[in-house]
C-alpha cells in the first residue's frame, strides 16, 4: 500500500534551510489557502508581493523582497479564470528570474490545459505549449500532482515531479467510509481502469468496469487529422493504390464487467469537471444494485452546474483534494468533500530545498499508477 503520511512526518516538516522564499503568485484571494497552509506547514512566512489586474486587464506583478540566490517556491493553483493564472504565474516566474534567484520552482497541483496532451484533428498540443512557456520563462523545477497523463512530463527539458494524492484518497476510504471492505472500485471507462486496478489492490477489493457509454471528446473517433483523404478521394492521389480504411468502431450497449449488487460502489478518477459522465455511470450502478455511491479524484474543477447535478444525482458524496479551491461549490452542494494534500506539498518542497532525496515519497509506486 501506498505510505500514508503519520503525525511524526508532518512533525518535522518545518526543518529547511535558510535561503527558502515561499509566493503565492494568485491575485484571487480564494485561491490563496493552499499557499497558507503549506507556509505554516514549513514554519515559514509567505514572500511579500503583489499580483494585480491593471484596469485594462493586464496583470502587474511587483516582488516587494530580495530573491537574490535563494530558492524561490511559487504556489498556483489555478482559478477559474484559467488564462490569468498562467499569465500571472509566467510573470512571476520571469520576475523572479530577472530578480537573479538562484532557482525557481513552480508549485502547480492542478496542471492546466492537461487534457489537451494529443493530437486532435488539426488542433494543437496545448499542454506543450504551455510547459514550453514555462521553461522559456525561467522555470528550474515543476512540483504537479496526479498528471492527466504521465507523459506530459516529457514535454518538459527540467525536472518534474508528479506526486501522487492516491495514499489520502486511500485514507479516507479506510477512515470515512465504516462498511468499505463491501465495496467494489469502479471504472466509469476502460480508460480509468488502471487507476482503479490500483485503487482496487491496495485496499484488496474487487473491480467493476463500466463498458459501452457514450463516446466522450478524448475518444480514438476524434484523434487523428483525417489525412490522407477518405477513401472516395483516393483515386486522385495515385490510380493504383487502395489504402485500406480502418473499421469504424461501434460501442455495445452499457454493460458493467463486475458485481456491484448490495455493494457500496466507490468511482475513482483524476478530474472531475463535466459531471455528465459520472451521473450516468451512477444511475446505471443504481440499476445494477448499488446501495451506496462514493466518487472520488484528485482535482475537483467541478465547473458550471456540477454542484447542483450532484446534489440531485444518486451519488451520495464526492471527495476531491484541495489542489483546486471549490469552497463555493461546497455551499452549493454539501455531498462534497475534501481531503488536504498540503502535506505531501510541504515535504515536496521541504527537501529540494535541502538537497534531499525525494524518493521517500513515490515509494511503492508502479509504472501503472
């Protein structure tokens, strides 16, 4: 099973050396208490800056100490203005660049624009793009949390390290959830099969997968850029040559590969954002005799009317982690929870300050997870 953090380690977390700068690089005063909880995790007082909308929308960032050679950690968690965040964050990044900081490494536990990570017909790979930006800003070092896809790290030319929030997710099933050893870890898609498998071996329960819903946007319908031409078009490339054209797929009617009859039903995933999805796969669980519905992820966007939906849906509650702030949409819809990962954060920056190995917390961490 994955380490669960205990008192003792969160006991020493305040132990770094001198020369550590701790910004919060949000001008959205919500935003801010991640960043609050991790300086007093550290021991340590936020840096003083400011990070400001000019009337015509610019944003304005003004370091207000020396980040002259020391390492400077700036925390973004990302608003739902998602294009000011980036901007303020590459303006801080720069800032403190020019300001001749010995490093600077990025805190970011929800990285944005992560689902576009592939090709889409004649779209681009936005998160590229991004990590691009970053890089070229003055970015040393990346801190993320639970990647929509590991291998966004290669678009990177520095270190990243993409901490896992699955041992408090794990905790918190072990701890708020009294009869779990009759649940089942469920799959909305095969895509989140893997995830669950993981889920599903460290608290030794059983699987289901939810097979044959409705194609979504990250679909193999929409990849690919349609060239060369269909096959109607074929002739006029070359008279003689027949490309063979891929079957189009067709999915089955919605099945669940499992038993959830008189189970609690507990779907994990990375993101929650559109909820459409999993208030499906919650009505056909229901249908199936699932007595109870837990979901569970690591970011909570829970974007336009999601709060509402859930709170109308047959989920019984959703536990997210507080790398996005959702406190509004916790007023709106008491079926939400949250679990603080500032801790692992903490220690994450605690030791590439020091110099320390981070190996301690990827411990018994597969390929897979």
């Amino acid at each position: 099973m994955f380490c669960v953090p205990s008192a003792e380690f969160g006991a020493i977390m305040n132990i770094t050396k001198g020369g550590l700068v701790l910004f919060s690089a949000n001008s959205n005063s919500s935003c801010m208490e991640l960043s609050k909880r991790i300086a007093e995790r550290l021991g340590v007082e936020m840096g003083k800056v400011q990070v400001y909308q000019e009337p015509n929308r610019e944003t304005r960032v003004q370091i207000q100490e020396s980040v002259r050679g020391k390492d400077v950690f700036i925390i973004q968690t990302v608003s739902k203005d998602v294009n000011t965040t980036i901007m303020e964050l590459l303006i801080m990044v720069y800032a403190c660049k020019t300001s001749c900081a010995k490093s600077i490494i990025g805190v970011i536990p929800y990285f944005p624009y992560s689902k576009q990570c592939k090709m889409r017909k004649r779209g681009s790979i936005v998160s590229k793009l991004l990590a691009s930006m970053m890089c070229k800003a003055g970015l040393t070092h990346l801190i993320t949390m639970d990647l929509h896809q590991k291998e966004i790290q290669g678009f990177f030319n520095i270190p990243v390290d993409n901490l896992r929030a699955s041992p408090f997710l794990l905790q918190y099933i072990q701890e708020e959830i009294p009869d779990y050893r009759n649940a089942v870890i469920v799959a909305k898609s095969p895509a989140s099969a893997k995830r669950a498998q993981s889920f599903a071996e460290r608290l030794r329960l059983g699987i289901a997968v939810i097979h044959g819903e409705a194609q979504d946007a990250e679909s193999d319908m929409v990849d690919g850029r349609h060239s060369p031409p269909t096959a109607k078009n074929v002739a006029a490339i070359h008279p003689s040559l027949e490309i063979p054209m891929l079957i189009p797929k067709e999915k089955p009617p919605i099945t669940v590969v499992g038993d959830v009859g008189g189970r609690i039903a507990i779907i994990v995933d990375d993101i929650i954002d559109d909820v459409d999805s999993f208030l499906a796969a919650a009505e056909t669980l229901k249908e199936r005799g699932a007595y109870k519905i837990f979901v569970m992820a690591t970011h909570g966007l829970l974007s336009s009317d999601a709060p509402r939906l859930i709170e109308e849906s047959a989920i019984d509650e959703v536990v997210v982690t507080n790398t996005i702030p959702h406190e509004i949409q916790k007023l709106q819809c008491p079926k939400i929870k949250t679990v603080d990962i500032s801790m692992i954060l903490s220690e994450a920056i605690r030791r590439i300050h020091n110099g320390e190995s981070m190996s301690y917390l990827f411990r018994n961490i597969g390929l897979d997870d």
